[in-house]
C-alpha cells in the first residue's frame, strides 16, 4: 500500500467524519446562539442555562439522525473493505 493510497483513505475518513458531524454540531451550534440571545436579553447568566438544553438538543439530534448516520457509515465501510486489492501492493 503506496503513500497515496494512504492519503485517499485518510482523506475520505476525515470526509466521512465531517458528513457525519456536521449536522450534530451545527444543532449544537444554532441552540447555542438562540440560548446566548435569550440570556443577554433575559440578564440570566446561569451556566445550566446554557448547557442543559444544548445537551438535550445534541442528544435528540443524534437519536433521530442515528438512521442516516448508521446507513452512512455501513455504505463507507463496505465500499472500503469491499475491494482489498487496493490495500495489497
């Protein structure tokens, strides 16, 4: 297995990884930005504020998106441990 077959695997993981991420994150994010908004407005500074329901929303995020994750990364592996050729010279 050469140098570039090396760098294709890594960069189509680190792909994988990102598509999978990416809309966890940006719920967490988004959930973030409207709880900041409300506390600047409300004057309430409380750290559980902040934290438990941005918990809550990642936690239903990856529960109802659990599906398409899954399907995602089954179609990812099989296509990489579908052809083993690639990885034997």
């Amino acid at each position: 297995m050469g140098i570039d077959e090396v760098v294709q695997l890594g960069r189509m993981t680190l792909q994988e990884i990102l598509i999978l991420a990416a809309p966890v994150l940006g719920i967490a994010v988004v959930v973030s930005l409207l709880i900041n908004v409300v506390q600047v407005v409300t004057s309430l500074q409380e750290t559980t504020l902040s934290t438990v329901p941005r918990l809550l929303a990642t936690g239903a995020a990856c529960f109802f998106m659990m599906p398409w994750m899954w399907r995602h990364l089954t179609v990812f592996t099989t296509h990489v441990l579908s052809d083993f050729n690639v990885y034997l010279h």
